[in-house]
C-alpha cells in the first residue's frame, strides 16, 4: 500500500510508540516520529526505515503544534513511570498532544488509554487516562481510542533467568487469577488498522487483549515454551507496596476486577493476534 498522508508518532523510541511507527510504515503511511533527541539510535533505527525525524518534547506545545503541521493524524502515548509516577505530568502531556492536534486540523487522533478506564480502579496512571480521554472528547478532536491491557513484553523483566536449574517468580497475584494480555506488537497493528479506516474507528473506544491466561497457566506456558521449569510464587501485596505504592495498586486490581476485553471479537477481526505462548516463541 502507498499513502502519502502523515502520521505523527509521539513515544516513537518507546515500546507502544515504536510498534505503531514500525506498523504504519510497514503499510506504506508517512511517518513522522516525536523524538526528543535524534541522535539516539533508536531514532535512527526508524530513520533508517523510512521516518521523517521531528524534534519535540510532550512539555513543550510550540514543538508539538509545528511536529503536528500538515499531519492527517496522531498517535498520543505518554510515558509512566511506576517507580516515579506523576500523574499530573502525564494529564499535562496528553491534554498538549490534543491541543496540538486540534491546532493542526488534524483528522484523527488515536490516543493510546488503558483498559480500566470508566471501572473506578483507584489506580493514579489508570485514572490519569480517563482524565486525557475526557479531554480529548471536550475538544471534539476527530479520535478512536485504544485501551490496552497488560503488555506481555512486561515478563521480559518480570521472570529472571533460570536458577539451579528452575524459573521462581514473584507476583502479587493469585495463581488462579486471569490475566489479559497484549503484545506491542498487537497494539500496532490495530493502531495502524484505525488510521486506515477512519468511518469505521474515529468515536470508538475499545479495550484490546491478545490473549488471557491464569497465573499457573502462564507459568506452564513458560515451562513449555523455554523448555525450563517455572512457578510464581504469591507475594505479599503489603510487601509490595512498600517497594511501590502504585505497582500494588494496579496488581491489588487485577487481582480483584482486571480487565474486560472481548477477545474473541478482536481474533475474529484479526486474526494471528499473538497469545502468550506465541510470543514467547517469537521472543526466546
């Protein structure tokens, strides 16, 4: 596919970001990536696929309207930190990107939330979201908004190396708890599909997943796919909450509620939307 109209990709050198560029310009769309410093080489990594580098900062509105000028549309993602969060940082960012946008005249946003929005979680970087979505619908920019959950590139530092010959895990969740998941990867490809279908996204907000596995069956899969035994074993949630408040929040949440998404209508529009196990396979 060929199209020469624009997308402005914020958090291009991060994960979410990342996969969104690299998805759009894998159809064929005109990406221009917000990098802060165009010497890194993540961003030349997607210079050299093909994006226009832009330089810009979320705290600075002048950098983002000029990046936004002459795009047909946006990609929003803003950082969190869990270790640090700053929350009201984050409704900052996000309300500039819309600004930005809508100075622009752009024709669609697609604004990355999360999927407990709209469910109370009483977790900050949840409901910084629900803040950035309001925004967003009450300057009536032309959006679709993704809500994804638990991203499955988050094991990657959540399961250590083998050790004497075993994988032991620690999570705040119980063993019989679901868990939904979505890979970056995923995430891109129906960013990319909203861009590409306009009447059919923009005022849609959708929660998406890839694949939803209690924790003893994660550990199974584990075993399965690296060939090694693994097992989680349930830490205390006051523990973890000494470590990071915010962290304790949102596993408090999954243990009790987590996330909704309908699956088995997002596998049958797309279809090959990556499990657990597939992932892994992809990523060993």
């Amino acid at each position: 596919m060929s199209n020469d109209k624009i997308v402005l990709v914020t958090g291009a050198t991060g994960g979410q970001g990342g996969a969104v560029a690299r998805r759009l310009l894998h159809d064929g769309w005109a990406v221009r990536a917000l990098v802060r410093d165009p010497g890194r080489q993540g961003a030349k990594d997607l210079q050299a696929l093909g994006a226009e580098l832009v330089t810009g900062d979320l705290d600075d509105p002048g950098s983002l309207r000029a990046a936004a000028r002459g795009a047909y549309g946006v990609f929003s993602v803003q950082p969190a930190d869990l270790a640090d969060p700053r929350p009201e940082a984050e409704v900052r960012q996000g309300r500039n990107v819309a600004d930005a946008a809508r100075a622009a005249g752009v024709a669609h946003l697609v604004y990355s939330s999360v999927g407990a929005v709209g469910r109370e979680s009483g977790v900050a970087h949840f409901e910084t979201k629900a803040e950035i979505e309001a925004y967003i619908e009450a300057i009536g920019v032309p959006a679709t908004v993704l809500r994804p959950v638990f991203f499955m590139e988050n094991w990657t530092y959540m399961v250590p190396e083998a050790d004497n010959g075993e994988r032991v895990a620690s999570i705040a969740l119980d063993a019989d708890t679901s868990l939904q998941m979505i890979a970056l990867a995923d995430i891109g490809r129906i960013a990319a599909d909203a861009f590409g279908k306009p009447a059919e996204f923009i005022g849609r907000k959708i929660e998406i997943a890839g694949d939803e596995l209690t924790v003893r069956r994660i550990a199974e899969v584990f075993t399965k796919v690296g060939g090694v035994p693994t097992r989680f074993e349930r830490q205390p949630i006051e523990e973890l909450r000494a470590q990071a408040e915010e962290v304790a929040d949102m596993f408090g949440w999954f243990d009790e509620k987590g996330y909704q998404a309908d699956i088995a209508a997002l596998r049958a529009r797309y279809p090959g939307l990556l499990t657990l196990e597939a992932w892994l396979s992809d990523n060993r």
